[in-house]
C-alpha cells in the first residue's frame, strides 16, 4: 500500500504557532511597558492623596497645640495596585511615617520683658547667652514606590511641610513661625516616637502636652537681630532649596535666611520688639510631659478672698496638676493640685500672711507672697484711709449739690490700679434719718445702686486709675447729705481690701482732677475713633488695630485694650505723642472675650478727655467706629479680592487688586484674611504702593471656613481712612 504526501493541516498549525508567538510577544510587551505605566499611575495618585493626608496631620498638630484638642488624623501609607490576570505586579507600595532624634531649637540674643516671678525665671532661663533652648523633632513620610522614580519624601518641622524630591524640595503648606507683621514668632515642639510602616491607612494621634495659652514679649540684646535656629531633617544637598523655601514664605518677617550644617537659621529685626508662643505636642510613645520643676508660678488677681496663683511650664503655660505648698504664717497649713487653667487657690481664715510655693520653693520664681491683711476673710479690714506709697489714697471730697459727693482718688504707685468691688459700709448723720442708698452715676455713663451694709458688689466697669493720676467717682443720693460722714470700701486689683471714711463739705478744687481719669472735665466728644478687630481665634489672640484723632489740647495719649470682666487680666497699651494715629494693641489671650478699648488724652499727669467703645475680640469690628476720614484723605476708588484656595491642600490663599487714589493722605495699604470660625490660620501683609496688582496673602489652613478680608487705607498719621471688607468662605470661589 502507498502512502503519498499529504499536507493539508500545515497551515492551519503554522497559523496556529505565529498566532501564539504574536501573542505572547504582546503579554511580553504589555508587561514591560503598560503595567509599570498603569502602576506608575496607581503610584502617583497615592502620592497626591498621601500628600493630602500628610497635611492634615500638619494642621492637626498645629492645631493641638492650640486649642488644647487632639484630632486623630489617618495616613494612607501604601497602596496596592489592581489584580490582574494574566499579568504580574510588583509587591505592594509599602510607606512609613517616623519622628527623627530629637534636637535642640534656639532663639538667641533675646532678653524677655517681664515682671515680678516671671522676669526671674526667663531672666534664668536664658541664663548669659541670652538664649531661649528646647528640643523638638521632625516628622518625616517615606514611601516605597516600585514605579515613581521621583516620588517624594514629606518632611513636617516647624509648621512647614516640604515635599524632598531627589533633586529639589518644594514647599506645600505655608508657615506660622514667624509673623512680623504682628511681631509675633509661635514655636511648637514635637516630641514623641513613632514609626509605622505598612501599606494600609495608619491612625496618628496628636495630643497636646503644652497647649499655646500665654505669650512673652521679647526685645534683642542690644539692636542685633534676633536669631531662630530651627534643626531641619532635610539633606543639605537640598539645603540651597530649603532655604529658597523658608525666604520665600517669610518674605519680609525675616531680614535673612540661612541653612546650613542641619539648621535653619533665621534674622530678625533687632529693633522691634516681639511676642513669644511656646508650645509642645506629642505623638507615638515617649513624649516627655513638662511639670512644675521646670517651671514658675505668679499670683492670679481674685475677686474674693482668696489667694490664687498659676504654675506655668517650661513653655510658659498654664500646667494642669502641679504640686503647690501652702504656708500659713511661716507654717505649711497644706497643698493643692492646680486646676484645669492651672490655677490653684486657698482662703484662710482672718488675714495672715499666705505664701504659696512649688517645688522646694527656694528660687525666687517658685514662691508667691500674699502680705498679712490682702488675703483671708478679715482682709483690709482695718486698712481705713490708706496713705502709703503705693495706695489708692482719698485725694479730696467735693458737693457739688445738696444730695451729689465726688470722692477723688489718686493712685501713689507707679503702676495702673483699679476698684473692682464697692460696698456702701457706714454712714452718719448727727441728726435725722440715715441715708440708706447712693446710685453710683461717674465717671462715665455709671448707673450703680449700693444699698448701706449690703455687701460688696462687682462695680459695672472697673474704676481704673493711671499711675501718678487722679481720678473722680461720684455718688448720687436722694436727700441732702452736707455735714455727714460717709463711708465707703473697695477691694481692687490687688485684692486690698480699704474703707475711705469722707466728711461731707466743700467741692473739688479746680485743676485737682480733670477727666474721666482724674475729674470730671473728659469729654469722649473730643476724641473720635476706630477699633479694627484683627483677632486670631485659632490662636486665642486678640489683636485691634486702633485709629483715633483727639479734638483737645493734651501731653500724651494713653491708648488701651483690657477684658472688661478683666477674668484673666488680659491688656496691652502704649503711649503716643500725636493727636492723630493708629496703633497696634495686642492683649495676648483671652480672644472671644469683651475688651474695653480706650483713647485717653492726658494734660500735666491730669485726663482731659476719654472715650471707651466696648467690642467682643471676635473679627467683628464695633458699630460706634467713627469715620475718621478728610477732605485731604486717600480714598479706595477700586479693589478685587480672588479666592485662589487649594481645598485639597488645605490651603487657604487669597490675591488682592486694588488702587487707592492718586492724591490725598497716604502711607500704606493693610490687607488682612483672619479666619472668624477658630479653625483655620491668618494672615496679612502691608503694602506702600497706591496700586498693586496679584497681592497674595496665604495664611495656610483653613479651606471651606469663613474669612473676614479687609483692604483698609491708612493715611499719613496712621489712621485708617477708608476700606473695603467682606467675609467670605474660603473655597475657591470668589466673593
């Protein structure tokens, strides 16, 4: 049997094995180049989420130390990349968030202007070099990628956060280190050990060891700059760029920028003076917590009887459960643990010596003494007519009508004083009914009824009086009082407690007072003003821009801000020669708040005039502003305000367009974005030119909050003239 050459399947298998060939060569090709593209893809969109991620926990550790409330902050650290079927993936992206060795921060060639307990421990604390020192860390984000080649590390230190490429480094949040435009550096430790490495989200949770509460004025030693020396974690092969950075978001707050040898070392203008806020924020385990050995105390003004005292830390803030010894006579009668606003407090019985003390208390600053007859329940009792160098003494008595006594004061001392409490205590009468109320009626709008031996009462306003200065309060009755005795007791800021007993008769010299703060010749007509709330909430810092012009003849004007229910003390003033100016006041806390802001016009240590308006520090400017505008004034003839927010970023960004008016009084344009909610960041900046176009004001986080944003005008004096303000929610939509 034959067999021939049979070749009918040949090219069915020959098509069969090119077709395999072709695709295999396809999956050999679709692995090399479209898998790694597609995952570098993958990678790259989990190092923009990642970098979201990274800056949320940035403002959360800002704002821990700020508001004392930890917000716990997930980080994705890693991602994975989609299944496939036929083709193969590297191994998960994997990432790590770590804190570096600690390090030392310096601020140097500064002196701290303070008083009493305060002034010794800072004056100790910065000891012969003149420098402040603590330690903190940086937190860096490291991920793994397999595709990325260039994806960057993220480095948090100082309220910056850097994006560390291979060959550059590029900021992504701005910084709040420094504010020169409100003369004010905040500087936040970080403390604590954490590293986490994973593919999955991790949970970082902030928690707040030194909330920012109390700041410190710092002046230069002598007119040299004062220096901030920050560690960095960045590599000094970058350090060209990190310097570019940190010059480019300081701007002008900074007269130089340096890096270097693993620090970032910043100059400041010597010649202005600043504020100081210190505060310290731990993650991960090991973070040290600050108590009373490194600490300080000072006396806290109480309205009753009381001795009250606040132990601050290292960071100079108030510090939750310090030991503070209580000595009675010499004696330790007991020992109290300081409350939430690390306050601790004691009321003896009668009046004896009190002393209050932390530690061993045998540093100057440990110990706080309360002399025999200011504290207990017999304080002041028998403190009647007080003559002393530095007491409130009764200066004169007048009766300017038959049933109205002026009672004037001087305060002795050197410092400002005030009457906090009134208690009408006796009154005689040689003959007749006794006179059993008086209404309180000046100086001011004052409206009080004391009834006799009903106690003491808060007055409405605090009766203050200038160091050196007079000052009238005037009591209304209802039938005649002329040839009785009245008698009448306060308890003031000292908590001195001090009966003024006053015979009846005769009116106030001419030229023994004068005004609101030594008679009663002020007159708040004579003066027109404006209060420009400024007040950052997230950093419970009140801040008013003051314009006033003063109508009368005077020596110096006195301008003021102080909490009206004076809770904490809080208060700023300067003084100024010019009738017609605008300043900065800065009470340092206490934001929310009622404050008393006051123009007093003085003439031969007397008042001539005074004006008070009332306003909550809470970026709502008070509704009695004055136009202090003239017929020679600049005007504000145009403006633009661009909502360039990253949302995403959280970074709040603003531009401003404007152009003030060719003539007229000029000297710069104030352009302010301040946050109104508590929970986002401020900024501003001051400009000379009459137009500017694409001036950017970015205050950092804050997105999808409400912004009040002011253009304010302020001519040649330093009075604001005209404006332009709006509120507006940062979102990247144009108001």
């Amino acid at each position: 049997m034959r067999f021939s050459h049979d070749r009918r399947g040949q090219s069915v298998v020959i098509g069969t094995v090119i077709l395999f060939g072709f695709l295999i060569v396809a999956m050999a090709v679709y692995q090399a180049q479209v898998v790694p593209t597609e995952n570098a893809n993958v990678e790259f969109e989990h190092s923009q989420q990642v970098e979201g991620d990274f800056v949320d926990l940035r403002n959360a550790l800002l704002s821990a130390v700020q508001t004392g409330d930890g917000r716990s902050t997930s980080v994705t650290l890693g991602t994975r990349y989609p299944q496939r079927t036929f083709f193969v993936n590297p191994p998960s992206v994997t990432g790590s968030v770590s804190t570096t060795e600690s390090r030392e921060l310096r601020v140097s060639n500064v002196t701290v202007d303070a008083e009493d307990n305060a002034a010794f421990y800072w004056d100790d604390r910065t000891g012969e070099n003149d420098t402040i020192t603590f330690d903190t860390r940086s937190l860096r984000y490291s991920p793994e990628y397999n595709e990325l080649r260039d994806g960057p590390d993220l480095v948090y230190e100082h309220s910056l956060v850097v994006g560390e490429f291979d060959g550059a480094v590029l900021g992504r949040t701005g910084q709040t280190t420094v504010s020169s435009d409100r003369n004010r550096i905040r500087l936040t430790a970080l403390d604590g050990d954490l590293s986490e490495s994973a593919i999955e989200r991790r949970t970082v949770d902030p928690v707040p060891i030194s909330q920012s509460r109390r700041s410190v004025a710092l002046n230069s030693t002598g007119d040299d700059p004062i220096v901030l020396e920050l560690p960095t974690d960045v590599s000094m092969e970058r350090a060209d760029d990190l310097e570019s950075e940190w010059e480019r978001r300081l701007g002008a707050n900074a007269e130089s920028v340096t890096v270097a040898d693993g620090v970032i070392r910043i100059e400041l203008d010597g010649g202005e003076g600043y504020r100081l806020d210190l505060g310290k924020v731990g993650v991960g385990t090991g973070a040290t917590v600050p108590n009373e050995s490194d600490g300080y105390v000072v006396a806290v003004p109480s309205n009753d009887d009381a001795a009250v005292v606040e132990v601050r830390d290292r960071f100079n803030n108030p510090l939750q459960g310090a030991n503070v010894s209580v000595f009675v006579d010499d004696d330790l009668e007991t020992t109290r643990r300081t409350d939430d606003d690390g306050r601790a407090e004691f009321t003896p019985e009668r009046s004896p010596r009190v002393e209050m003390t932390i530690n061993d208390g045998e540093a100057p600053w440990e110990g706080v003494l309360f002399r025999a007859g200011t504290v207990g329940s017999g304080a002041g009792g028998d403190n009647i007519n007080p003559s002393g160098e530095t007491d409130i003494v009764l200066n004169d008595i007048g009766q300017p009508g038959n049933d109205v006594v002026e009672l004037q004061f001087k305060n002795a001392g050197d410092e400002p004083r005030e009457f906090r409490e009134a208690e009408f205590t006796l009154y005689y009468r040689p003959q007749g009914a006794t006179r059993e109320t008086f209404t309180i009626t000046g100086p001011g709008d004052r409206n009080q009824e004391l009834s006799l031996r009903g106690g003491f009462q808060d007055l409405d306003e605090p009766f203050e009086i200038l160091a050196g200065a007079t000052k009238t309060m005037t009591f209304q009755f209802q039938d005649n009082v002329g040839g009785d005795l009245l008698g009448v007791s306060f308890r003031d800021d000292l908590n001195q407690q001090s009966l003024y007993l006053a015979g009846i008769e005769g009116d106030i010299e001419e030229g023994d007072g004068g005004g609101e703060n030594g008679g009663d010749g002020g007159d708040a007509g004579d003066i027109e003003m404006r209060v420009d709330d400024l007040t950052r909430l997230a950093s419970d810092d009140p801040e008013f821009y003051v314009s006033y012009d003063v109508g009368v003849d005077f020596d110096e004007i006195q301008i003021s801000a102080e909490d009206s229910q004076n809770e904490f003390g809080a208060s700023d003033q300067t003084t100024a020669t010019d009738g017609r100016n605008g300043v900065t006041l800065e009470p340092g806390y206490d934001a929310g708040s009622e404050f008393a802001v006051t123009v007093t016009a003085t003439e031969g240590g007397e008042v001539v005039a005074e004006r008070t308006i009332l306003t909550d520090a809470d970026t709502q400017n008070p509704t009695e502003n004055d136009d202090l505008s003239l017929g020679t004034s600049a005007t504000l003839d145009a403006s633009d305000i661009i909502d360039r927010t990253q949302t995403a970023q959280d970074n709040v960004r603003y531009r401003f367009d404007y152009d003030v008016s060719g003539t007229g009084s000029f000297s710069e344009t104030q352009l302010h974005v301040v946050n109104r909610n508590g929970n986002g960041a401020s900024g501003s900046t001051t400009l000379t030119q009459r137009s500017v176009n694409n001036a950017d004001v970015e205050p950092g986080n804050g997105a999808n909050t409400e912004y009040k944003l002011a253009i304010l005008v302020v001519d040649a004096d330093g009075a604001v003239v005209d404006d332009r303000i709006v509120v507006d929610v940062a979102d990247g939509t144009d108001p």
